[in-house]
C-alpha cells in the first residue's frame, strides 16, 4: 500500500510561514502519530521544504542563494531516501512556492513523476482577492519592493491580480480533481478557527495539549505604518526603490512607540467600494472555484461585510506627520 503525500502549496499570503513554523516545531509529535515533517534537505534549519518545490523540476532558485542546489535534483532524491525509510505512513512537505513554480502541465507531470510511488494529494488555501491584494501591498512595502503600486485604485488592482481557477485546473489535470483539498483562507470555516488546526485535521493529526503553540509570523503592519512607509518609497525614482536601505525603512518603524502611527489595520487599505468592485469582477471565478472544488454548502470566501471597511478615520493625517517628525528629532538630539 502506497505511502500518502501531502503537498501544501500554499498559496501565498495564507499564514504559510506560521503553519509552518508550527509544523517544524512539532516534528516529533507528529511523527509519533503517524505523519514525518521532513527538513529540508538544503537547509535543515528551514521551516519549510522549499527547495523541493525548486528542485523536483529542475529549476532555478534565485532567492535560496545556494549555487549548488540550481537545477539539481539532489534535494528532492534526499528527500525521496528520506521517505522511502520512514516508518510514517503518511508525510506531509510545505512551500508556497509550489503554486508560483509550476507554470505548465509539462512540468506539473515531472513533479508527479518524481512521487511516483506515493499517493499524492495537493492541499491549498486561497485568499479572498482583495485580501490577498492587500497581503501583498503590506509585504511590498516592508521590502520596497520597486514593483510595489504607488497609487491603489481598482483597475491597479485587478491588473495585479489573476483568477485561481485556470491555474488550479492544472493541477488538477495532473493529479486529479479527487486529489485536490482547496480550502478558503477564511476562519469561519477553519478546524476551531484557527489555520493550524484546520491543516492538522486535512492531514488526519488530533491536536492535544502536546502540541506546541508557536508565534504568529509575518505580522500586519497598522495601516498609518503602510501609509508611511507607502509615501517615503513614492517618491524615489526606480532605481532608488531597488537600492533602498530596507534597515532604514525598518528602524524608523520599529522605533515608535507602540502609540504612534498605529491606526487602523492592513484590511484598511482598501476601502468597501474598491473590495466590492474587485469581488465583482472576479465573481465568476469565484463561482467556478467553489463549484468544482468545494464540497461543502457553506460559503467559499466570507462576504464582504459593508460596515467593515472604512478608511477615512486612520488616514495619516499631517497632525500625525507633525508628531513623526517631532519624535524623530528628539530621538537625534537624544543620541548627540
């Protein structure tokens, strides 16, 4: 009987960094209940197997910084060797870049290929569209990112996002539509509300008091911290956005007090009439996606809550800017 392998491609912006983390950290409970969390075989202190989702196909990996892993296959045959001696039934391998990897059918089949003999499912979870804009604006602007938008408006928004459903069907074309678990990144519909826990029971893992709880990753900024952040890239041609000083950027804000500019949240960068003029458009996606593959009579995505999104009241404001500068120069004048 075949081995079962859970892949958790992501996607993106869907707490992946905290399941993680919290997957990494428990290791040895879940390999006492049956399932192996395998490290990387790259980078045995990474909480993900990211160089998997590189290697498996035989791509390049800009980012993982390592010459010799680019174009091999090498972490994915220690990772098979791995697997083939585990008493585990079932193991579970988690990268993001899984989903932005994989681009064709062509290359969706070397990666069913090279799991040949275990029983693949594909897991991923799906942020609602103006949310995962506003995910991605967040993490722009905490990179300076020289790709971030300088203005947000809706048609900037729509032109950066694209409708999941044509990208799941690829996978689901390789591994069948049976073996795709899509689920809404939506904690109505979470295993006790909670991300960690809805994974743990998609893989068939009970949490007890033994499972470690482990931090948050990659938290919000407020939105006044967006804001200023926003406003210091914008006005830096191109080439001083991709040399920015991100330590810069990063000391300014993580020296305020926890008072100063911490209005409002992320969810405030955009406000209801953008989300609803968003949703619209890509409503028919929407439909698709839960039609095909959501079992389930309970909403995909949660409604947009009319009432929610109101951004006129934590807008940063020049008081604010004023109060910025002041701190700012007593904290110089401190340090002469």
């Amino acid at each position: 009987m075949k081995k079962t392998l859970y892949i958790h491609i992501g996607s993106a912006k869907t707490a992946t960094s905290s399941i993680q983390e919290s997957f990494y950290q428990n290791k040895d409970y879940l390999k006492e209940r049956g399932l192996l969390y395998p490290a990387s075989p790259t980078f045995p202190k990474m909480t993900a197997q990211h160089d998997i989702s590189f290697s498996a196909v035989g791509k390049v990996c800009g980012w993982l910084n390592k010459k010799e892993i680019h174009s091999s296959k090498e972490p994915t045959e220690k990772l098979l060797n791995r697997m083939e001696k585990t008493d585990c039934d079932k193991i579970l391998i988690s990268s993001e870049t899984f989903f932005d990897v994989y681009k064709t059918v062509d290359e969706l089949k070397l990666l069913k290929d090279a799991f040949a003999d275990y029983d693949v499912k594909i897991v991923i979870y799906l942020r609602r569209y103006d949310d995962y804009f506003i995910s991605m604006a967040e993490h722009n602007e905490r990179v300076a990112s020289p790709h971030a938008p300088a203005r947000i408006n809706v048609p900037q928004i729509i032109k950066r996002l694209h409708p999941y459903g044509p990208r799941l069907d690829k996978w689901a074309l390789v591994f069948g539509v049976q073996n795709m678990i899509v689920r809404p990144f939506n904690p109505e519909v979470f295993e006790n509300g909670n991300i960690v826990d809805d994974l743990l029971h998609v893989v068939g893992i009970e949490r007890t008091e033994e499972y470690k709880d482990t931090s948050t990753v990659n938290e919000s900024l407020s939105f006044q911290r967006y804001e200023l952040l926003r406003r210091m890239r914008a006005r830096l041609d191109n080439n001083e956005k991709r040399n920015y000083d991100q330590t810069a950027r990063h000391k300014v804000i993580e020296s305020l007090p926890d008072d100063m500019l911490n209005k409002g949240k992320g969810k405030d960068i955009l406000n209801y009439d953008q989300r609803r003029q968003v949703l619209e458009h890509f409503a028919e996606d929407h439909d698709y996606i839960k039609g095909k593959y959501w079992n389930s009579d309970r909403e995909f995505f949660a409604e947009l809550d009319e009432n929610a999104y109101n951004n006129e009241d934590v807008k940063l404001d020049q008081t604010d800017l004023l109060e910025l500068i002041d701190y700012l120069c007593s904290e110089v004048q401190k340090k002469k």
